[in-house]
C-alpha cells in the first residue's frame, strides 16, 4: 500500500451529486517513506495536513453541503 502526505492549501470549491461531494483543493501530494516517521514505520497511512483556517472552511462548506442534501432526502411520514 502506498502512502503519501496531502497538504491542503486552499479549498477552491465543493459541490454534491448523486450522493457524493466532490471538492476542488490546491494541494501539495508526496509520496511518505517510512523514513518520515520511524515511530509508525509499522503502520502506513496517508496524512492530511491543513491550516486551521482551511479547516473551518472545509467544514463550513460540509455542512452546507450535508444541510442541501437533507433538504432534498424524503421525509418519514410519522
């Protein structure tokens, strides 16, 4: 399994059709060797890394993405 570090740099926009979200980042991707961190040498992974600020828009735009599609989900009738 490869593994590899993502950095987000700027969240550039979202969207969401038939059940997927579909987001547009810059971001810096390189492949991690175990040499990156010999502490998890035994466990692969992939890291992603974001400003805090980027964080807040990413979760913004989830949220507003999650609320548009409970708008259109059917409701139980009860």
């Amino acid at each position: 399994m490869k593994t590899y570090n993502v950095e987000i740099q700027k969240v550039k926009s979202m969207s969401n059709s038939h059940g997927e979200v579909h987001v547009r980042v810059d971001a810096l991707v390189a492949a991690q060797t175990f040499r990156d961190n010999p502490d998890d040498a035994a466990e692969p992974h992939t890291v992603l890394s974001l400003t805090e600020a980027n964080a807040r828009v990413l979760l913004l735009l989830l949220k507003a993405q999650i609320a548009e599609f409970d708008k259109r989900k059917a409701k139980s009738r009860f």
